[in-house]
C-alpha cells in the first residue's frame, strides 16, 4: 500500500499542479490583493515549489536536475530591483529577504517548467495552467461583483484588510489581466476541443462584460492584441502549410473578441447610464523592493523574455503553445504600462514558469 501511495504521488503530474497552485495563490494574491492578510506567502510558495521538486528527483537523480538558461533572468531582475538601495532607500533586512525568497521562487519555476515539458508536453502543461487561470478570472468575476455591490470599500477592506485605501484605489486595475489572462486560456482550452460551443460563449461574454465593467479607456487594447496575435499565426501556418484544426478554431473566436467586447461596452454603458463603474481613487504607487511594485523591474523581465523568444522560434514553429506564451507576455506587458503598475511578485512564478517550458524549442 505504501509503495502504491508512493508510486501514485511521486509523479511528473504531482509535481504539475503542486507548482500551479503556488503560481496562482501567487497570482490571486496580487490580484485580488490579499497583501494585507498573508504577509508571509512567499514563504508558502517557496514551499511548494519545492514540494513540487520532490517528485522529480524521485525519477530523475539530481545531477540530471540541470539548471536552464533562461533562469539567469530572474537573478538578472532581482539585481535591479536593488539598484533603489544604492540610491539610499531605506535598507530593510526583512525586505531583502522577501526579495531573495521571491526570486528563488521564481528559479524554482522556470527549473520546473523546463523540466516537465520534457515529460509531460507542452499541451498537457499549458492545459493545466489555463483551467487554473479560468477559475482564478471567475473568481476574480465573483470579487468585482461583490466590491461593486458592497460600495466598494467593504471590498476593499475584506481583500486588503483594515482601510487600505491605497491598496483599494488599484484593486480593479487588478482585476483586468486576471481577467485578460483567463480570456487567452477560454481561447486555448476552446481551440484545443476542451470546452463545447455553448459553455464557451457563456463564459467569454461574462469575461468580457466584467472587463468592460472593471476596465477604463484603454481596455480594448487587449482583446485586439490576441486577435492580432492569432491573426500573424494562421498566417504563419498558411505560408508554411502547418495549419491545424486547433489554429483555425482559435482564429475563428479570437475575431469575435473586438466586436463582441464593443458591443458589451455599448449595452452595458446605456442600461447602466454610465453607473456600473467600482468606486476607484486615483491610483498611488509607492516603490517597495518588498512587493516589487512598479513597471521598471517588470518591464526588462517581459522584453528579455520576449527578445529570447524571438531569438530561439523560427516562423514556422509559432504554433498554438507558442500563441498561448507570446500573447501573455505581451499582454502583461500592455498591462504594466497603460494600467495600475503591476506588482512584480504576483506575476514572477507564471512568468518564470512560461520561460522554462519554453526554454527549447516545442
């Protein structure tokens, strides 16, 4: 009986949903702002990342463990979320160590998704990321609904804690790439045979309307970049002759993104009179080497990505896995620039995670 527990645990699929659900408690923390009420998650993630290791060294010896390229970014971006202290921030052991911590979460991803792609495949890996990301932008849905019909400030203070204001006046401006995020896996998991018809629409307008009813001016931005993204791939896989049922589906539904988003947009603002807006401040950022705030850090961590991407896939690879890791980085980094700067620790484990499964070419 032992042997069979132990069997059925140590497995390459144990390891998978150990590390995804450390990326997206991270996630959700950033996103929902739970700041306030878990000041000591880095430990928990740090935790189950290596938790998540365990099972494949169960397998594999650990001088086969090697240790992927694409984790010097990480380190690369740690370094320059200290340049602050050089300048005479206040210098904060606790601080420091959150930082450390942080970034050795975000090695221990990039380690994992290099690892498991090997055994489990790209599909299966991002399979599994997108169904968490569907129920953290459902509940994030939940969140909004609540925040809105509570006035906004019972929201705030059950999600942040106390009378965080500064924290509730970047609350919504959290909502929307969760909400993005969850769009891209809708798509993925609709392209790939795993949703039917009717389920699909039902969520993508509830989506769409939440980011209509939680997002400002520029929101547009994002459903037109994943269409414009899937638009270059069938056009890649036409010019190549690699099309597939799957790209052609998630074509299909991606051109209904933009129409169907102005459409909501329009509904929503004439019934609502303009009304249905949360009650948000002007947002106020304050740099914090703790919570990685600020667009900076996440900014060179998006482009060196980004850049190594382009670098390592050749035209004819850009498939649907390859849509799927170009569309969040890209939308991530749209995000970091138009909205509420993001909060660099609640997007470190996804980010890292994405660069090792995408370290070698699918």
């Amino acid at each position: 009986m032992i042997t069979r527990f132990y069997n059925s645990f140590f497995t390459a699929s144990t390891s998978l949903y150990l590390i995804v659900t450390a990326i997206f408690f991270q996630f959700l923390n950033g996103s929902l702002g739970f700041f306030g009420r878990l000041p000591h998650l880095h430990w928990v993630l740090l935790g189950l990342g290596f938790f998540a290791i365990l099972p494949l060294l169960s397998v594999k010896p650990l001088r086969a463990f090697n240790i992927p390229n694409h984790s010097f970014i990480i380190f690369g971006v740690g370094a320059v979320a200290l340049v602050p202290l050089l300048f005479g921030a206040p210098l904060s052991i606790n601080a420091i160590i959150t930082l450390l911590v942080y970034l050795s979460f975000g090695f221990v991803c990039v380690c994992l998704g290099y690892h498991l792609v090997d055994k489990l495949g790209a599909e299966k890996l991002l399979a599994t990321i997108s169904w968490f990301a569907l129920a953290s932008g459902l509940l994030v849905i939940f969140v909004a609904l609540f925040s809105y019909f509570s006035g906004g400030l019972l929201g705030a203070q059950w999600f942040v804690g106390g009378d965080d204001m500064t924290a509730h006046s970047g609350l919504s401006h959290r909502f929307i790439y969760a909400l993005t995020f969850a769009t891209i896996a809708l798509l993925y998991l609709y392209a790939k045979c795993n949703l039917p018809i009717t389920f699909f629409f039902i969520l993508l307008v509830s989506l769409l309307s939440v980011l209509v009813f939680v997002g400002g001016a520029y929101v547009w931005i994002y459903p037109l970049t994943i269409t414009l993204l899937a638009i270059a791939m069938q056009v890649v896989a036409i010019k190549q002759r690699t099309g597939s049922t799957s790209i052609r589906s998630l074509v299909r539904v991606a051109l209904l993104l933009l129409p169907l988003y102005f459409v909501l947009d329009g509904v929503i603002a004439s019934l609502a009179n303009n009304a249905l807006e949360l009650p948000v401040m002007q947002a106020t950022v304050v740099s914090s080497v703790m919570q990685f705030e600020g667009a900076s850090v996440l900014l060179l961590l998006l482009l060196a990505g980004l850049g190594l991407w382009v670098y390592q896939y050749k035209a004819h690879q850009f498939n649907i896995e390859a849509w799927f890791f170009a569309v969040v980085f890209l939308t991530l980094l749209i995000s970091s620039i138009l909205n509420f700067p993001l909060a660099f620790g609640a997007y470190l484990g996804l980010i890292g995670f994405l660069l090792g499964v995408f370290q070698r070419k699918i």
